[in-house]
C-alpha cells in the first residue's frame, strides 16, 4: 500500500557536487527503504541490494514499447486489477526496484498520493530491456522479483534486425520459488494469465 513514510535519513548536506549541490554518500552497510523514501532522488531512481541506481536516457524504442503494453494490458485487465506504469515495488529492506509495468490488486491500490506498492500486492511485473540495464532487467531483477513471490514476470527486448519487440513470459514455480519460461512471442502475445491477454506485437510500427 501507499502512504507517506517517515524516517529520519543520513545528513548529505556536507557532501557536495562540483555545481554545490549535496551529493549523496552511501551509509557504510548501504541504502535502506526509509532512506530511500527519504531522499530526494531523481525521477524513476531505483534501489537495488542497497545501492541507488540511476537511470540513462530513455530510447524510443523502450517508450514505445512501454506504451504498447500499458494499453493492451488495460484493454483486457480484469476489473479486481489495476496496470500501473514506473511504480517503486517494495521487495524488502534493500531492495525498491521500479518495473516498467506492473499488474496489480485492485485491493492495493491506494489514492492519488500513492508512492509504492508491496510485492505482495504484485501479479505481474514488466521489464523492458534498456542498453545500460541489460545485467539487472535480465537478471538480478527477475531473481528477485521471484524471490519476492511476484507470479508472473515478462522480459521485452528489441529484435536487432527488425526493432520489434521480443517478449519472454515466465510464471513462478511453487516449489523452486524461481521463474521458469512460459515462452517467446514475437508479432504477437496471447496468453490465459494471469489473464486473457492479446496483444499484436507489430502495432509498435503504428504508434
């Protein structure tokens, strides 16, 4: 759920940028949530094992793709769901990744002040693959999006010759708590969950 937190964060005023800015100086066993919700970060910073990750510009590619997604995803979300786009998801005391898209409870979804929601409150996360994230979308974050018991995750990559977007879909395992493929879509995504879902892949020409 949303809300305001209230925490007492690291005083950064002595640590200073070139153009005297204050510069944030990581605490020495790393950033936690309260620090994280304290701060004043740049837009769509995330916190990942700690650290805060900034991000580089975005490509169109990763706009677009975004914004294909966002709409066939509501076009067919039921009405106990909501889609949401480039919300902080609280994974734990470290860990507040932002996804691109998320799929989640209607139950979670807070007023118009909302600033998070739990991985609890998460059906499906959303990753668009970016230059500079490559590692952490196809990696650190699906590990963790598991382990935080998020069901189903999906991966978006561009394909090189024909800059369409190429979607890998995975459902949580019960009994390994990891993801495993649920399979790779190209021209178009259709799939029964975590809900009827239809979306022509090729539209991303037209927008």
């Amino acid at each position: 759920m949303g809300g305001t937190m209230t925490a007492k964060a690291t005083d950064y005023s002595k640590h200073r940028q070139p153009d005297g800015s204050a510069w944030p100086m990581p605490p020495q066993d790393g950033y936690t949530m309260d620090d994280y919700f304290a701060l004043d970060l740049p837009p769509h910073t995330e916190m990942i094992d700690g650290s805060l990750v900034f991000v580089s510009p975005q490509r169109k590619f990763h706009s677009l793709a975004m914004f294909l997604f966002e709409v066939g995803l509501r076009q067919r979300v039921p009405q106990h769901l909501r889609v949401r786009r480039e919300m902080a998801v609280v994974l734990g005391r470290k860990n507040v990744p932002e996804p691109d898209l998320v799929v989640v409870t209607a139950e979670s979804d807070g007023d118009q002040d909302q600033t998070r929601y739990e991985a609890a409150d998460v059906v499906l996360a959303v990753e668009v693959v970016s230059p500079d994230s490559e590692s952490r979308d196809r990696d650190t974050k699906p590990r963790k999006y598991a382990a935080a018991g998020i069901p189903h995750f999906w991966l978006v990559e561009m394909e090189p010759r024909s800059e369409q977007p190429v979607v890998h879909t995975f459902a949580r395992d019960e009994d390994s708590g990891a993801y495993v493929s649920t399979g790779v879509f190209r021209d178009r995504l259709k799939l029964a969950e975590p809900f009827d879902i239809d979306i022509d892949l090729t539209e991303l020409d037209r927008l």
